[in-house]
C-alpha cells in the first residue's frame, strides 16, 4: 500500500518518528492520498455517516453510564434523572436514543447500498462478511440498550426475545437462563446487559477498522461497478471524500437534531415510561422498529415442519435471515458487479427493498388475520431473493454493455 | 421500450401504494378498546410551542386539591415548581408552599420535619398495597411521567405526518379526553349490553372502559383566583380536565422549552453549515469529471 505514499517527514522529530512508528505516514497513506473513485455518489457517504453514529452513541453513552444506575429498582428512575437533573441531560439521553435509530437509518441503507451495486464481490467477499458481522453485534447491542431503560417494553421485549435461546434444542433452557442469569429477566439480566451493552460498542469499533482495512486492499467499489484501471479514474481521499462526506454527515444531522430537539419520543413506544412490571403485560409487545423486519420473519413461521416445532422453525428462519447475508457473495455469482447494467436484477431487487418496509410494517401489527398471510408472503419473498433468484439471475441475465472505465463513464455522462 | 418499462414501474407504484393503503385501512387500535381522543391546540403542541404558565399553575392547583389526594408524583420536587419554563412560582412561593408539607425524615425528630425546596413531592400513600386498599383494589398511577406514558395510535397516514409535525401531545390529548370521557348520570353510566364490574366506572377512552376512578371533578369544585387582568377562567370540568393535563406534560417533560430553543439553534446551524459545506463541496469538485 505504501506504492500511494508521497509522505516525507518535514523535520528531525517526524523522521524519528516515522523510523519507530510511522503514524503520521499511515494516516497520509490511508486518510489523505489513498486513491478513490472520482465517480462515487451520496450513497457512499453513508460509511463515514456510520462511523459518526458510532462516536456519538459511544460518546453519549460513557456520559450516560456515568449517571445509570443498573439495578431493577433504580434504572427506571436514574434515566428520569439524567433527563430531570442532570445538566443537558434531556439532549443527552435523547441523542443516544434517538441516535440508535438513525445509526440503523444509516446501516440499511448502507446494506442495501452494497447490494444494489454489488459491493460485495470479489475481491471485497470479506469486507461484506465483515459488514455483516457488523450488523448482527449492533443489532445485540442496540437491543440490550433498549432493556437499560428498564420501562414495560424493556422487560418484555427482553422477555419475549430471551425465549428465543429455549427454542434450541436439548441445551436451550441451559443457554436462556445463561443469558437472563436466572429463570426469568430480573436484575442479573440488567446487570449483564449493562456490561454487554457497553462492551459490544468497543467490539464493533475494532471490527469496524478491521473493515475498513479490509477496504482499503482492493478500494472502493463504484457505481458502475468497473474496477479502477488507472490514476485519473480516481481523486486523492482527501480533500475530495472528506469534504464531500463530511458534508453529507452534516446533512444528516438534520433530521438527526430534529427528531433529538423535537420528537425525542416519537420513535419510541409510550409503554417504556412505565417502569417494569413482570405482573402487568403490555396490550402489544413491539420491538424498536430497526428489529421488526426480522420479528416478522421469526413469527411468521407459525407451523411445524416435520420435527420441528413453529418455535424453533421461527428462530431458524429469523437466524437464517441474518446468517444467509455472510453468504451473499457466493449467491449472487453474476460477472457485472453494478445493479445499473443488469436490467432484470433491478426489478427484483426494487420488489426486495419494498419487501422490506413490508417486513418492518408487519412486525408492528398483530399477529392475526391478513397480517399472518403477508407476514409468510414477505418472508417467503426474502428468502427466495438471496437463495433463488440470486442465483438463477446470475445464471441467465443478459447484462448491459459495461462502461471501459470509470473515466469513460463519467466523460459519457457528461457530454451525454 | 422505454414506454414499457414506465408503465411496469407505474403499476409498481400503484400496487404498492394500493398495498399499503389497503393495510392502513385496518384501524391499528380497534383492538384497544377506547375512543380515539381529539386533538388538542396545546400551547406547548409544535416546534414554537412553550408552556402557558397560568394554565400551569392552574393545572397544578387542579393537581394538589384534587388528584394528589390518591396520585403520587414521586419524580416532582418542590424546587421543579420555580424552575424557567415550568409553572415558574417564585422561590418564596415555593418555600412556603414546601413548609406546608410534613416529609417522612428518620433523621428528624418525630420521625418528620416541614418541607424544604429541595423535597420530593410527598406521596399520599407509604406503597403500592396500602394505595390499591384505599382505592378498591385500583393501583392509581404515579404522575411523574404518565403524560408521556399515554398516547395515541394514529392510522396511516397520520402517523407518517406525525415524524414530520412533531406531534407528542398524545398523552395530554388522552389524558383530557379520560377525564372528560364519564357519562352524566352517575353510576348507573354503562350503555347497554356492557357489563360494568362492581365498584368501576365507564369511561369512552379508557381500554376495556371499566375504570376503578371515580370522575373526580365536578364544576366548581376548584376555586381559581382571578388573573391581575380580572378575567375570569371558567371553573368547569372541561376548563381543569384541560390544565391539569397541561400541567401533567409539564411534569413529565420539564425541560420542553430549553430543549426547543436550543434546537432552534442547532437546526438552524446545522442548515447554514450544510449550505457553507456544499459550496465548499461543489467548489471543490468543479474541476474533476464526475
């Protein structure tokens, strides 16, 4: 990689410097001249995006913990507390939670992103991988957080996805009072979600630069999918990509402030300014809205296959719905890269992202009449795309002419 | 071709949207059991919304003589009451108001002491048992956060607009609508074919309709002192059931004005930055092919 260097230290500290831990040269290497697409568009910001969303739960959350109090009696009230007494503790605590929801905004689309143009073949197979494990561990994290609160949602949402572990077979029960600590959610659970809650983060953070390193071998992807082939295909990172994401990571605090500022409530569920009643069920018991695609999956198999019971078959198909991703580049086996030269992927693809809000929209309904019979359509449709469709397409689609490079696209559009 | 594919992509859209709407049309809280409450023009409703500190203090007068004779607000301290942005009595108010008070002290002697500012609002029952004994077997929930504990299911597409007006009144929409949701005539309220259990009340928005409270106001039955203009505030139900919600969402979300005008602040910034940041951007990428 040092083939991009045109570091040279300016004087005798930084060359005795470099000589012993070349830091500054790695971040001129990697954050500065490392070469990139001139022709990525606003989808690619949202990786710096997300790497914002991290520091500032990671940030909000160190100030948090440092007035929480993780006990079954106390949590309810020390949250009341942080947004009552502590000093800007109201933006606080709405920053964290409302920033958990925008950090899986920013994540879905970044997923969806790199399916759409292929981000994830070779030889980018371990970025995704990677990108995959990602999601999984923010998707722990951001549940146990929701347990932290410690309101009626907290525990029964702790409750209900905890049942989960029973499913599996022989070691089930063993593997759910592991995680609860007990026979049901009380306070050893909080106390080890606590911990979880504020480790993960730091987990992520590493795999995130593992990622990003991982990146950094082959390059950026592009939207038209054609490896770069020579210099002036791409711009230095820097000033070209930290102006143009910093920009975007500027607009997307926006929406951001607006939902702290004015609607810190609105993406939660009323119920959670109850505190934890194991004698009172709530009327619903919904998950944050980042996890329902995936609620839907895990309930929509209400049936027995064989052996296997509706439960256990609901959380094979909600793990599988996770698992199948670290498998995607191996599915999609198609030599074009870019969803924008394959006229029949598009389609199906288009349906996958629309299939999803279905997803999301149908783990927020109750579980009867036409929601069930959508809830199986939906899922059936989720896993035939990665399993079928991927596949098969990748086999028979007459694929568009493909652009000779990155500058001759860019030259095309703009004379076009 | 072109033509063709538009039409494919048109279809789309209207199965979709056919779709969706079809779902909607279900109405998300047929399942509740209550009324769908109307909405209020809050004061505090909207991004310039504050709190009316009369209607506070009103609502807090609502709040001591009646509700928190069975309602605890165990997050409320005295101090709260003369802080910006709140009923905003002043710290002399609010000491004396405190001295009122006897609170539970081991340290004091007799085991109780007069209230200081700094004293949490003291509870009308020791616990939860000792509350559900006086009140026939009804837990008469803590007041702290209730406002922001109640809403309202919106259909679609309502609740789509909501993200983008910023609607968080629900529990005060709710809140006021219960207590004006009784039937006149006193017990003998439930319409017919519903079977009231002994000792409850119907109520249009209350779930299931059964309530164990009793409707606990009546016309007169605060006194409000007139304002310094002399106008008068009517003292009917509807007038109270209005303030003390009011005061309910301020004691569930104080901070509501700061948090407000500092967003004002904050978007505002963020906005002209954005416009300096794509300048800067498009300045920047004006010689590259892209």
């Amino acid at each position: 990689m040092s083939e991009h260097s045109t570091y040279t230290p300016g004087n005798a500290v930084e060359k005795w410097l470099d000589d012993r831990l070349p830091v500054v040269r790695f971040a001129k290497e990697h954050l500065m001249d490392f070469p990139t697409p001139k022709n990525l568009n606003y989808w690619w910001t949202f990786g710096a995006i997300l790497v914002m969303c991290l520091g500032v739960q990671i940030v909000t959350g160190v100030i948090l913990a440092m007035h929480y109090t993780p006990n079954i009696g106390l949590a309810f009230d020390s949250v009341e507390h942080i947004r009552r007494d502590v000093n800007g503790g109201r933006i606080i605590q709405a920053t964290h939670a409302v920033g958990a929801s925008m950090f899986f905004v920013a994540l879905y689309i970044h997923m969806f992103r790199g399916l759409f143009y292929g981000s994830y073949k070779a030889p980018r197979e371990i970025i995704w991988i990677l990108g995959v494990l990602i999601f999984i561990l923010t998707v722990a994290t951001a549940f146990m957080g929701y347990i932290l609160p410690w309101g009626q949602m907290s525990f029964w949402g702790a409750t209900v996805i905890s049942n989960i572990f029973s499913a599996i077979p022989l070691i089930g029960e063993n593997i759910k009072q592991l995680v609860l600590g007990g026979f049901a959610v009380g306070n050893p659970t909080l106390n080890r979600f606590f911990s979880l809650h504020y480790l993960l983060p730091f987990v992520i953070a590493a795999i995130v630069a593992l990622h990003i390193w991982a990146l950094h071998v082959p390059g950026n992807n592009n939207p038209i999918g054609v490896e770069v082939k020579e210099s002036r295909d791409t711009v230095p990172f820097h000033p070209y990509y930290t102006m143009k994401d910093l920009f975007a990571m500027v607009l997307f605090m926006i929406p951001f402030a607006w939902f702290v500022f004015f609607a810190p409530d609105i993406l939660g569920h009323p119920d959670n300014y109850i505190m934890a009643d194991s004698q009172v069920t709530p009327a619903h018991i919904v998950p944050e809205w980042y996890l329902l695609p995936f609620y839907t999956i895990l309930r929509a198999i209400d049936f027995n296959v064989l052996f296997i019971d509706s439960k256990l078959g609901g959380v094979i198909a909600m793990g599988g719905a996770l698992l199948m991703l670290l498998i995607v580049p191996w599915l999609d086996t198609s030599k074009v890269r870019s969803g924008t030269f394959r006229p029949m992927f598009k389609w199906f693809y288009a349906l996958f992202a629309i299939n999803f809000v279905g997803l999301t929209y149908l783990g927020a309904q109750p579980a009867e009449g036409i929601y069930t019979v959508l809830a199986k359509v939906c899922t059936a449709y989720y896993f035939l795309y990665f399993l079928v469709i991927l596949p098969v397409l990748s086999r028979i689609e007459v694929t568009k002419p493909l652009p000779t490079s990155i500058s001759e696209s860019v030259l095309g559009k703009a004379h076009a | 071709m072109t033509g063709a594919i538009n039409m494919f992509k048109n279809k789309i859209i209207i199965a979709a949207v056919a779709a969706m709407v079809g779902l909607a049309a279900v109405p998300a809280n047929a399942a509740e059991g209550g009324a769908r409450p109307e909405r209020q023009a809050w004061s505090f409703a909207g991004i310039f919304g504050t709190y009316d500190q009369n209607q506070l203090q009103r609502g807090f007068q609502v709040f001591r003589e009646v509700c928190a004779s069975c309602h605890s607000a165990r997050l409320l301290a005295f101090r709260n009451l003369s802080e910006p942005g709140g009923p905003d009595f002043s710290e002399a108010q609010v000491k004396a108001l405190a001295a009122e008070y006897d609170i539970a002290d081991p340290t004091a002697e007799g085991g109780a002491r007069p209230g200081v500012a700094a004293d949490r609002w003291p509870s009308p029952f020791a616990n939860d048992q000792e509350a559900r004994d006086a009140n026939g077997g009804s837990l008469p929930p803590d007041f702290s956060v209730l406002a922001k504990a109640r809403g309202v299911v919106d259909p679609f597409p309502t609740w789509v607009f909501n993200y983008f007006t910023g609607y968080q009144e629900g529990g005060a929409d709710y809140i006021r609508a219960l207590l004006l949701g009784y039937h006149d005539e006193v017990p003998g309220t439930a319409p017919e074919g519903f079977e009231l259990p002994e000792g409850k009340y119907y109520n249009d928005y209350f779930p299931g309709h059964a309530i164990g409270m009793a409707p606990p106001l009546a016309d007169g039955s605060v006194t409000y002192t007139p304002g310094e203009d002399g106008v008068a505030v009517p003292e009917t139900v509807e007038q109270y059931a209005t303030d003390v919600s009011a005061f309910m969402m301020w004691l569930a979300e104080p901070h509501l004005v700061s948090r407000k005008q500092t967003g004002f602040a904050v978007l505002l910034f963020l906005v002209l930055f954005a416009g300096l940041m794509y300048a800067t951007k498009r300045k920047l990428w004006a010689g590259i092919e892209h």
